[in-house]
C-alpha cells in the first residue's frame, strides 16, 4: 500500500504544479479523489 501511496502523492504534486488556476487545482483534486475511491472500492 505505500508504493502506491507515494505514487498517488507523486502524481498529485505533478498535476498540481501544472496547474494555472484555481479552477484547474480543483478538477485536479477531484481526480485524484476519484482515483483513490477506485481504489478503495477494488479492495
């Protein structure tokens, strides 16, 4: 379980960094809740 939370954070840090305004930051942030929901329901 770490590996992929130190990939998920990775992941979320590069999408955060390429993001240019707030509106983008919070589609961003939905994504990566959405991912880590997917995750949570195949365990």
């Amino acid at each position: 379980m770490k590996p992929f939370a130190t990939l998920l954070s990775m992941i979320f840090v590069l999408a955060l960094a390429g993001c240019n305004t707030v509106q983008g930051v919070g589609q961003d942030v939905q994504k990566a809740g959405q991912v880590l929901e997917d995750a949570a329901k195949k365990k």
